[in-house]
C-alpha cells in the first residue's frame, strides 16, 4: 500500500485531502508548523501519523519524505494581505520550504509531488477566463512565491525526473476552513459574522468576481491529478474552479437567504495585491485529469453555512 505525505495538514485543504485519504484505507502522514493549521483539524484524522514540523527545516524535509510514495504539498503562507504586510515570512514558508521538500522527496525516491498552486498567479490581467497559457502577472509577494514554487516543481521534472503536478487553486472555500484570521478567506469571514449578526466589510465596491470553488471539488482534482498517466500531467500546470463567475455582492445576497442575516454591509478601499476578477477555464484539467466540478457554488456554500453554524452555536 502506498503511503502519502501531506505538508500543511492541519490546514483547511490539508485536512480535507487527508480524509479523504484515511476513508480510503491509504496510509497518511502529515506534518504542519500550525502557524496557519489548527489542532482542531486533526482531531478526527484516525490512523495520521502526525510530525510538528515546519519545512523551513532541511531535516525535518528529509525526516517526513522517508518511505514516502506520493505527496501533496498545501504547506504555504496562504495570504495576500499577510505578504504585503511582511513578504520575507511568507517568501521562506513557499519558496524556501518547497525547495527544501523537493529536495528530500528526489533523495527519499518520491514518486509524484502534486503542489498545491495559486491563481493569483495570472494578477490582474484583464482575459477571462484564466488559461494556462496565459503569461503570469503576480502583483503581490503571496503570488511570486507561489509561482516561484511552480517554476521549482517544473524544473525538478525537467532536470531530476520528478513528476510533479501543479494545480492552481481558484479560491476555496467549504469546511474546516478557519474564519476567525483577519487573513481568512472571504467566504469563512463573512459566514461567520453573519450568523453572529455581526457586519461584514467588503474590500471595495462588491462587483469584483471569483470563481468560488468547494473543497469538494479540490479534494478530487487532487487525487485525480496524483493519480493520472504521468505523460498527461507531469510538468503540468492545471486550473481547478467550478467555471463559475460568481461577484462578492451576489455572494453577500446568498450567504443573507442562507444565514438569516438583515443588518448592513460595510464597504471599504480595495486592499493592495487583491484582484478584480477571477474566473478559470477548466478545459484543460477535463481532458487531462478527467476533472469535473460535482458542487456548485449555491450547493457549497449551503454545506459551508451549515458547518460554520455549528461553530456559532459553540
């Protein structure tokens, strides 16, 4: 039986891959530095063989990858507002820690590493949807890094013969995703406050678009993508969404019909290095992957409402 490493476990993506995992039977191991990752999200990981580590650290790289198969690397400082504040932290957590992981994983004899990207990498372009052919534009030093970390990934199959695969995620969202951070993303924020009562603020004027995608969704374009023919896939860069432009006022009206919630939304300046729309064109994970989106954004964030309202009741 195989067995799987997963860097930042105890995080939102982390978590949910490792379920997902477990139910199957797989081995798993796991190792976070919990700067972002919650305890709370291993507690229902029966069978994790769990190390607290950061992959800051070359040893602890080489320690976790040992008798490793596959891996799938979500370890990241995962926040635009994070890294315009202090870009250093975030520049060693992605970058630094993915060399020093892909590094141990050629030496450990690691199959396949599939990276968890970002598609903050495109920037702010203003083509829609987003293609992978498409040149990267980063505008904030959360982007750079996470592109960084696909341009290592690439190199290490070009150079060493390591099948990586990249998926750039399109804003996640769904259970066990933390909502108390400042940092949070913006549905898990907004779930929260408005079953609290609580007011919202929106970050400009609520007509920027994402292409909102469930963890669900995630979590099979992950497996998919560790499993597919190598000649398909490694090297490659894959966008994983839902193929759905959805704006942040449309959302706000969802999460109103889903929470209950009747009092005000606040609105704000734009925050720097964020964008104005996102929106994916998945064709090429289709074919490639054979991903298909199973939740849509309205059926995700009912899930989501209804998980976050057990942590309000708490």
């Amino acid at each position: 039986m195989p067995t799987y490493l997963i860097t930042g476990v105890a995080g939102f993506i982390g978590s949910n891959i490792a379920r997902a995992l477990l139910a199957k039977g797989y081995s798993v191991r796991g190792v976070d530095n919990f700067i972002t990752g919650k305890p709370a999200n291993l507690a229902d990981l029966k069978g994790l063989d769990f190390i607290e580590g950061t992959i800051e650290d070359p040893a602890i790289c080489q320690r976790v990858c040992q008798g490793v198969d596959f891996i799938f690397h979500e370890a990241a400082l995962a926040s635009v507002p994070r890294s315009v504040a202090d870009p250093i932290p975030t520049n060693s957590s992605n970058v630094t820690g993915t060399l020093n992981l892909l590094v141990a994983a050629r030496a450990a004899g690691v199959k396949r590493v599939v990276y968890a990207g970002s598609s903050s990498a495109y920037g702010d372009q203003p083509t829609l949807p987003k293609h992978e052919g498409m040149l990267p534009a980063p505008i904030s030093p959360y982007a750079v890094s996470k592109l960084a970390g696909e341009h290592y990934m690439r190199c290490f199959t070009a150079v060493y013969g390591l099948e990586t695969v990249v998926i750039r995620y399109f804003n996640v969202f769904g259970p066990h995703q933390d909502p108390s951070s400042q940092y949070s993303g913006v549905l898990a924020k907004f779930s929260l406050l408005m079953l609290e009562g609580k007011t919202p603020t929106v970050h400009g004027d609520g007509k920027q678009s994402r292409d909102f995608t469930f963890i669900e969704n995630v979590v099979n374009a992950n497996l998919l993508a560790m499993s597919a023919p190598a000649e398909k896939v490694s090297g490659k860069v894959f966008n994983v969404a839902t193929a759905q432009q959805i704006t942040l006022n449309d959302a706000i009206h969802s999460l109103r019909e889903l929470t209950g919630y009747t009092g005000t939304v606040e609105y704000g300046p734009v925050r720097a290095g964020d964008i104005e729309h996102s929106y994916a064109d998945i064709s090429l994970a289709r074919e490639a992957l054979g991903y298909q989106p199973t939740v849509n954004f309205h059926e995700g964030l009912r899930r989501t409402i209804e998980w976050y309202r057990t942590l309000a009741v708490k």
